[in-house]
C-alpha cells in the first residue's frame, strides 16, 4: 500500500476539492476520483464497476452518493454498494484528512 498527499493544508485540500464536486487525480500509475461532502473526503476508482463508464463525469447527490453518468447507478461513497444488486461494488480508498494535507491510501 501506497500514501499520497494531496495539498499541504486542509483548506488547499478543499479548495482543491469542491463541496459535492468530483476530481480527478493521478496518483502514482492510478487515476482515481476524489469528492467532498462536507468534511467528509471520498476517494473511489475511476471507472464504473457496471459498464466502465468515467465517473468523474458523474454527479454526486446529497445522501453520499456517487452516480454514474451513463446508467445512473448509484454507488454509496462510504461502503462502495451499488444499489443495484446486478452491479459490483465501488472500489474506495480509504483517506484521511490531516494539518498536513489530504492523505490517500493505495
Ligand atoms: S456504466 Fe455505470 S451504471 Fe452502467
């Protein structure tokens, strides 16, 4: 497992990531999408477990929720389900927000 770092205070790390926005960073080999709601910070992979789709083309709602663009499956930021049975879960990464900045967790 690798640790990244993304900004080097929490408010470079916000306005790096906008409330309710979806953000798209290379970290190492790995694209990833990170989100914000709140104080809580979301870091999920790219790419839709159901048909591939970019999910930073994707919106995210106000239950936590990422939704994919292309067949509006719904993914929960905190646990990866999808709500669709028929789908696999969303990868997530586990992060953590410090003085320091943003670290990720791959
Ligand atoms: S490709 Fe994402 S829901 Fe179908």
């Amino acid at each position: 497992m690798k640790t990244f770092i993304l900004g080097r205070t929490k408010e470079e790390v916000e306005r790096l990531v906008p409330e309710n926005q979806i953000k798209t960073v290379r970290l190492g080999e790995e694209k990833i999408c990170l989100s914000r709601v709140g104080n809580a910070y979301f870091a999920f992979e790219r790419t839709c477990p159901h048909r591939k789709a970019d999910l930073a083309n994707g919106f995210i709602n106000k239950f936590q929720e990422v939704i994919c663009p292309l067949h509006q499956y719904r993914f929960n930021l905190v646990t990866g389900r999808c709500h669709q049975s028929n789908c696999q879960d969303l990868k997530l990464f586990k992060n953590e927000i410090t003085p320091e900045g943003l670290k990720i967790y791959i």
